[in-house]
C-alpha cells in the first residue's frame, strides 16, 4: 500500500526518533556543522521550518542555550509532537508556504531535508527572504542529486529522477536576491545491516513510499543479494548546505 506525504510522516512520528537513537555522533556532527553556518548566536530567532520531530531543535538546544524559543514548523502534528511543550521550543503545525508568507521576523532559517516536499519553491524562499532581518541567514540542507545509499536500484533511480538540484535552488535564491554559498559536508556511516534493513522495511525514507509492500519487499530481497556477505554497512552520507544570506 502506497501512502501520501502527509499520512507517510503521520505514520512514521513514532519511529522516527528511534532510527537514530544509536546515531548520537552522527547528529552531534551534523548540528555543529549547522551552527556554524548558520552563524548561530544567542539572541537569534531560529525558525526550523520542516522541523519533524524536532530532532535537530533539540540537538541545537543542547549545544547553545538560545535566548529565544525555537519556532518548529510542521504540517504533520504526529511528527510535532514529540517535540517538548516547554520554553524552549514553540511548535506551529503549518505548511512551509503559508508560514512563509504570514507576518514574523527571524534572523535565521533551518530546512533541513524537507525542501524536495515543496512544489512551488520560489513562492516558499520569496516569503521566506521578506521573514529574514538584513543580514539573515536561511540554511537549507539537502541531499545531492545521487546518493551512495546502500538501496536497491529502483530506489536509487527513483531518487535520481525526483531529488531537485541544489544548482536550481542556487539559482532561485539569488533570482530572490539572497547571497548563496554551498559547502558539502560527508559523514561517514557504518551501520548494521540489520538495522538498515529494518530501517528500510519501515520506510524510513518518504522516497519509500512510493514503492507498495510488493515492490519494497523485493527491494530488500535484492538488497540482501548483494550485501549477503556483509555484517555492516559502510557508506559515504553527503549533505549539501546552501547557504542564502540577505
Ligand atoms: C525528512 S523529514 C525531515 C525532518 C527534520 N527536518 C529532520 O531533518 O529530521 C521531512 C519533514 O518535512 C515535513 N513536510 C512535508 N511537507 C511539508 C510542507 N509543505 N511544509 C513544511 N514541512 C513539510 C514533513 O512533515 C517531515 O516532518
């Protein structure tokens, strides 16, 4: 069975965290890596927009103790959730276009791996540069148009066929008027493959929601051919941070 965006995330609220509940390295890396380009400091206004459960919220919060709440914006309540009601976080459920274009000023901007759900992309970042303060930043983090991803083909071609090109948004963004600079930054994962597997069968890709249990099921059976002899998983994870400045 095939599900929609909205009631794929709906779906996988719960597990989500879990997926990266032994990957606290890899997401301490990634926030430092977001921290610094962001420019983060303490007074900022930090919206993260797409924000899931929070995950990277909660992970920036640790590493610098922001005066003001992050505001973490999700259509998905299921997935807003498991973000904490307290003073740190203000959770808004919201599509990213109608937040984008509803009064508010911030002085920085997160997306992260949540850009590929917007159809209408220069209507999101045009809304998104008049929310910005001068000198604002807006991070947006991404996957590049091929991946290393231990999939089976059809995922990866998939991938391949619907992933948007960071070069198009680069090109959008300064269209808009931002500033753009784009840095990749490579994390090197090993991971079981039981735990891959898994993390596979329950979909924790949304690009796997596009294939029904069928298809998925042969996926992993081809995916099992080819790493039968393997116990571990070793793969290059590369993210592209575009950076747009005002
Ligand atoms: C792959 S998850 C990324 C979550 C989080 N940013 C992270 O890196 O862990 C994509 C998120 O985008 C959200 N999303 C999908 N469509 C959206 C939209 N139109 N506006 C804002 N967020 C959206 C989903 O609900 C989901 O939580």
């Amino acid at each position: 069975m095939k599900y929609s965006i909205q009631e794929h995330y709906q779906k996988l609220a719960n597990q989500y965290d879990d997926f990266w509940a032994n990957s606290s390295e890899f997401i301490y890396f990634l926030t430092q890596a977001i921290i610094e380009n962001l420019q983060l400091k303490l007074t900022d206004v930090l919206v993260d927009l797409g924000c899931g459960t929070g995950i990277y919220s909660k992970a920036i919060r640790t590493q610098i103790n922001l005066e003001n709440k992050i505001i973490c914006v999700d259509p998905s309540d299921k997935m807003l959730e498991k973000t904490p009601n307290n003073s740190y976080y203000q959770t808004v459920v919201k599509d990213a276009i109608e937040f984008a274009h509803e009064p508010g000023n911030y002085d920085k901007i997160l997306i992260k791996e949540m850009i590929h759900h917007i159809n209408d992309k220069e209507k999101l970042l045009t809304g998104l540069f008049n929310r910005l303060h001068d000198q604002g930043i807006l991070l947006i983090i991404l996957l590049p148009p091929t991946i290393e991803y231990p999939l089976f083909q059809q995922a990866l071609s998939v991938y391949e066929s619907v992933q948007p090109h960071y070069n198009n948004l680069v090109n959008l963004c300064e269209k808009i008027g931002f500033k753009t600079t784009v840095n990749f930054i490579d994390y090197h994962v090993s991971i079981s493959k039981e735990k891959y597997f898994n993390m596979v069968r329950n979909r924790y890709m949304s690009l796997l929601s596009r294939f029904d249990d069928e298809e998925l099921n042969n996926g992993l059976q081809e995916m099992r051919e080819n790493y039968k002899n393997v116990s571990d998983l070793e793969f290059c994870d590369r993210f592209v941070f575009l950076l747009a400045k005002k």
